[in-house]
C-alpha cells in the first residue's frame, strides 16, 4: 500500500535502479499528415464493391438454380408433362397423376 504524507510518499513500491530508469529528454512528436495514401482512401470501396460483387452472385447462383433451363425445377416439370401425355403411362397408374410438390 501506498501512503502519501504531504510530498512524501512511503510505501512497499519498490526502488528504481539508476540505470534501469532512463531520462528521455525529447518527447515524441506526432504529426498529423493532411495527404491520405491511395490504398487508404479505396478502402470503403473495395468493400462496398466485394459485397455488390458477392450479393450479386448469390442471386444469379438462386435465380438459375430456380428458373433456368437446367434447373431440377424444370427438369422435374418436364418429366411431369410427359408422364400425363404418355397414354401408356396414364393406363397402367390412372387418372389423375399428381407429381409431389407440384403447385397445381
């Protein structure tokens, strides 16, 4: 603990060395620089534009996954359709075929 009376202090710190403790007679000065660096400054944007970049992709990968030609969607729709028109097909399950997950 550490006791102050008046500019005296008296306590358990324990005592500096002379060589240990350094005298810095300059302070370090800082100063502020009024030019920013280009890589500083495209910062915000890289950012913005990796999230445009990214989002942007996303919603191409769901929209082609759902509406695309290729899409399990569509193949499903086709497989379908040409199950119903198959009139060999319709004798042997009957009327109606219902596909699960159809809308209709």
């Amino acid at each position: 603990m550490l006791r102050i009376l008046g500019k005296r202090s008296v306590g358990l710190l324990p005592k500096t060395n002379k060589l240990s403790s350094r005298n810095f007679s300059a302070p370090v000065q800082y100063r502020k620089s009024n030019q920013t660096s280009s890589i500083s400054a495209a910062k915000p944007w890289s950012v913005i534009l990796a999230g445009v970049t990214l989002t942007s992709a996303v919603v191409y990968y769901i929209g082609s996954e759902l509406f695309g030609s290729q899409s399990t969607t569509n193949i499903f729709s086709d497989a379908v359709d040409r199950i119903r028109a198959s009139e060999e097909i319709v004798n042997v399950v009957g009327e109606p075929i219902k596909a699960h997950g159809e809308p209709r």
